[in-house]
C-alpha cells in the first residue's frame, strides 16, 4: 500500500504572470469535517418557476415538471467563508464544502479534486498562445472528473439511507458509481450501453459493481434509469433521482482553478459537453465564487466541444438556433460524450453565446490528433472527451475567439488509458536482445522520426 501523502494530489498556486508560486499538499483528510462548519446549503427548488421543493431524492418539480436545483444561502456563506480559511482545509472538494449541498463534509477519508493545475507552455506554442493551463481531472481515483459529481450524490444517498448506488453511465460515471460504492460499502449497479470500450467495464466490475449491458446507445440507457428510479425502492440513481446533488460537483472544478490560479479567473475555460452540466456549471460555480466574494469579478468565456458524430448542443449553437435537436443514432469513437438528448443542451447554448464563448463540433479524426498532441506536448494522457476538448480549444484560435494573451484553461476530464481502442498501437517485430540488433532497429527509427 503506498502512504497517503505519495497519492495526495498537489495544489498548486500559479501567479499572474503564469509561474508557479507555491506547492501545498496533503494533510489529514479527517480533519475535513471540522467541528466549527455550518453548511450553505438551503435546499432545493425548481430551476423553471423556483418553487420549493422538499429535501429528499427529488429531481422534479411537482408544480412545472421542470428541473430541481440545490440553493445556498450565499449572504451568509459570503460572511464565513474566506480565502485563509479554505487554504487551511485538506486538498479535496470538501474544502468548498458551504458551497455544496451537504449538511457536513464527509469525514471517510477520501482523496479526490484538487487535481493539478499544470502549466503547458509547449503547447501553448503549437497552438499560438501564451498564457495556457490544464486542469489534470484524468488522475482522479477512477480516472474522470467523475469522482467529484459521484462524491456528493453518494454522500447524500448516505443521508437518505439508500442501499443502492446506480447510474446510467456513458462510461466514466459507472467507474466512479462503482468505486464510491465500494468505499462506502454499498452495493453498485451500473447501466452502460453494450458496446462501451472494455477498460470502463472492465474497471467498474473490478471495483465489485454489476454491470448492466444494454441494446442500443444512451439515451435508452437513460430512459430505462429513469423509469426504474420509481420501481426500485432503496436505489440511489446518481443522475436520475439525485440528480440534483450530483450535477453540484462539477463547480468544484471551477473552485479549484480559481484558488489555483491565486484567486483570480481566467479569460477563457475549455470543456467537453454530453449532457452540458459540466459545462453549464462550471459557470454557475464561478458566479458564486464572484457572489461570496472570493472572486471580485468572473467573466470567462466558456469553448466547449462536442463530437460532430453526435454533437446536438454544437449543432444548435452552429445553427443559431436554441432548439436541440436529438441525436438517435451517434457515429462517433467519443462514447464518452455520446448523449442525443442532452437535459442541458438549451442552459449550454445560452452559456456559449452570453459569454462570448463557442461550442465546437470535432470529427473523430481531429480528436485522436488531439490526444496525440496534448501527450506528446505535456505528457497527460488523456481519453477522447480530452482530444475534443482541446481540437475545440484549437478551433476557437482558428476563428479568432480565442487570442494568443488569453488566459486560457483547459479542463482535461478523463484518462487515456480508458479509451485505447481509438489508437492505432500495433507494436514492431521483438528485437533479439543484441546491441546490433537494437542499432539496426534504431537506424530505421531515427529515419522514421526526423
Ligand atoms: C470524460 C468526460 N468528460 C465530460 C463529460 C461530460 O459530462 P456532462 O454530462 O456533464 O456534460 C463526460 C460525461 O460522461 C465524460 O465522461
Ligand atoms: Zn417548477
């Protein structure tokens, strides 16, 4: 077993002019749920018509049928929560605990968020800009950014004492599901589209979870979850009927980049879109930042990106039109991103335009140049929801909506090495384990690399 502090993530604080300045790391995670904390949290309500609705696992208005959101008593949270005192927290999401919804910061130990903030100065140059960073989310402890919208649906499944985690998953979130069941000791069950790459059902069976494979694409994964979330009793299905308090973790990506960034926003953020709640949230999670206080002022422009074999939020946004039209059938290597009925679709597009943002869509080809790229300039390995992230951030430099003094932020959601299927990793003949041997091979390489 390796010792804690060798697995902690590093915090790091990058000045204005992009060094960096100081690296934090890990104390002792327990100490997250401090004695002293009093939450922000002040319940759901209905995101259409802002009627109340009552704490529990409730995603849809009972007046409307519109969309259940978690509230925060800002004013008050603006009064307790400074800089210091989140400085002096454990290197984790629970840091901006007042700003998600939960009663206390889960005390199970656990490490995920506060993933690195990595300068990329080589790629920068390739792309023509100065000022650029990644945020490495493809390290977390199932290798998405995941962990951080699983960590406060399953800590409130806790709560309302459910015996089942679930998901309908693209991939990445049955991981997550499975490995937040897992430490909490509660049982996994996992619906996933039958032809998910091996590596995402390989992890989520490893982590002890049931994999369900279903016929079709998502979107009929989805609809199954949904009407199931009213048959079972006792399941928690984190992006159905916790929904609420899942899609709240994504701001803790934004959170981190702000203190990260010595406090301060950056010009532009870049992120894939499936269903837009990451997209969509990671502005929500800047305008609170602003609304507390922590920040003086947040004016990102959001780049989003979308595969064009099933981008319904890029198509809209091309089309300058706010109708999403679904997607039935997706042809396109990025499972990952591949919903046709995207519940934020809509928030999205207005998101791309009021910001001065764009949501691109990226053929297949173009992402596997990108995750080529992004490794072999800054060593991080990322899936293909990464290769469209950034031919997204490449596209916007192309139209000039993104300039070379921006500041600019890549988020990096998952880990390469889920998605090899989409690299061509044919290995040479073995070698004789001969120096001349070697020498021959290598002059054919050296050739090959010039
Ligand atoms: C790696 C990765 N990035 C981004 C997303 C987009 O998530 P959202 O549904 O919040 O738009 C997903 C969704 O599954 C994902 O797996
Ligand atoms: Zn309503």
């Amino acid at each position: 077993m390796p010792a804690v502090d060798d697995i902690a993530p590093t915090l790091t604080l990058a000045s204005r002019d992009g060094t960096v300045v100081a690296d934090g790391s890990a104390e002792d995670p327990a100490s997250a749920a401090a004695p002293s904390f009093s939450p922000g949290f002040s319940g759901l309500r209905c995101r259409a018509c802002a009627a109340p609705a009552p704490l529990g696992p409730n995603f849809v208005c009972t007046r409307c049928f519109g969309p259940v959101e978690a509230t925060y008593d800002l004013p008050d949270v603006a009064r307790r929560l400074t800089r210091e005192v989140i400085a002096q927290r454990p290197p984790t999401i629970w840091r901006y605990a007042e700003l998600l919804p939960v009663e206390a910061p889960p005390a199970d130990g656990y490490r995920f968020g506060l993933t690195s903030l990595l300068p990329a100065p080589r790629l920068a140059s390739r792309l023509g800009l100065s000022r650029l960073w990644i945020k490495d989310d493809s390290r977390n402890p199932t290798l998405s950014f995941k962990d951080r919208v699983v960590a406060v649906a399953a800590a409130r499944a806790r709560d309302f004492g459910f015996h089942t985690l679930a998901c309908a998953s693209t991939g990445n979130l049955a991981g997550a599901v499975a490995g937040a069941a897992a430490r909490l000791g509660l049982r996994a069950v996992v619906f996933v589209p039958a032809d998910l790459e091996r590596a995402k059902i390989a992890q989520a069976q490893a982590l002890g979870a049931t994999v369900v494979p279903v016929e079709g694409p998502y979107d009929g994964v989805n609809r199954l979850c949904l009407e199931l979330t009213d048959e079972l009793e006792g399941w928690a299905v984190v992006n159905v009927n916790l929904r609420p308090f899942y899609v709240e973790g994504s701001k803790t990506l934004a959170f981190e980049i702000a203190e990260q960034l010595g406090w301060r926003a950056p010009d532009v953020v870049v992120a894939p879109l499936a269903s837009g709640s990451l997209y969509t949230k990671l502005a929500k999670g800047f305008g609170e930042l602003v609304a507390t206080g922590l920040l003086s002022s947040a004016a990102p422009r959001y780049v989003g990106g979308q595969a064009a074999g099933c981008g319904p939020i890029a198509d809209a946004y091309r089309r300058g039109s706010d109708l999403i039209r679904p997607v039935a059938e997706p042809r396109t290597i990025v499972r990952s991103l591949a919903i046709g009925t995207p519940a934020d679709g809509g928030y999205a597009v207005d998101l791309a335009r009021s910001s001065g943002g764009l949501i691109a869509g990226v053929e297949d080809d173009a992402t596997v140049a990108a995750i080529r790229l992004l490794a072999e300039t800054e060593g991080v390995f990322t899936e293909t929801a990464g290769g469209v992230t950034l031919a997204a951030l490449a596209a916007a430099v192309e139209s000039g909506q993104v300039r070379e003094d921006d500041e600019t932020v890549l988020v990096i959601t998952g880990n390469g090495l889920k998605t090899l299927d989409v690299l061509d990793t044919e290995l040479a003949e073995p070698i004789s384990p001969s120096i001349d041997a070697f020498l021959e091979r290598w002059d054919a390489e050296r050739a090959r690399l010039v």
